[in-house]
C-alpha cells in the first residue's frame, strides 16, 4: 500500500498541474527538501497558474533559496490570477523582508490586511514590520 507521500508523488507525475502539486510541495518543504519542492512547483505553476495555494507553495520554495527575482515573476502571475489574494501578498512580503527590501514588505502586507483584515498571518507579519492592523471586525449582538 502506496503511503501519503507516494501517492501525491504519483497524481503529480500523472498530472503536474494537479492540486496535489503544491501540498506535495508543502510536505517537500516541513522535511526541508526545498530543491524537490521547486522542482515540482515549477511544472505545477507552469500547468495551472491560476491555483493561488500552489503559487503560494511556490513562492515559500524560492523564498528558502532566496531566488527574489524568479519568485518576482511567479508573484507577477500569480497576482495577475487573483488580484484580491491576501495570501499571495504575505506570501511575496516574506521574499522582499529576506531580500531585505522592508519598506516594500510592509506595503504588501498593509495591502494584504486590507483585503482580509481577518488574515492572521498578515496581520501578524504587519506587526513585527512595526505596522499597526487595523482592529478586527467583530460582531456583537
């Protein structure tokens, strides 16, 4: 019986514009095999732009290599496919703060936060920049 791992390796080999690209990609990078990682979201993100998680999976995989200028043209698409994607925006912010360009990583997260002000993660990446989140939308009743 095939494990987790190989049947994901399996869909991807059959179909590498699949979903199951990028949480391949994603157990690649948890066991820190970030050349695997790339390698499969480069034939995924060629196959199918458009699936926001891969581009996601994809833009941490060349975030680790510091490759900001080739994680520039996949953010460039990637954005292109969903310009509303918060995600995608704390996803390239991280590339920029390691590229040690910070100004332009706070303007992404600021961008992200305003399209979900719910998103943790831009919501706390936009604090350890020294920017202040707007409060969180609450419901009372």
């Amino acid at each position: 019986m095939a494990t987790d791992l190989e049947q994901l390796i399996d869909a991807v080999e059959r179909q590498p514009g699949a979903r199951a690209y990028a949480l391949l990609a994603e157990r690649y990078l948890e066991q820190g095999e970030v050349a695997e990682a790339i390698a499969v979201c480069e034939r995924g993100f060629t196959a199918n732009p458009a699936y926001e998680r891969g581009a996601v999976a994809y833009l941490s995989a060349l975030r680790l290599q510091r490759e900001t200028r080739r994680a520039g043209e996949v953010y460039g698409r990637a954005v292109a496919e969903h310009p509303r994607s918060s995600q995608l925006r704390v996803a390239w912010a991280k590339v920029l703060l390691d590229a040690g360009r910070e100004y332009e990583a706070r303007l992404r997260t600021r961008e992200a936060v305003n399209l979900d002000p719910m998103n943790r993660d831009a919501r706390a990446l936009l604090a350890t920049l020294g920017g202040t989140p707007p409060p969180s939308r609450r419901t009372t009743g």
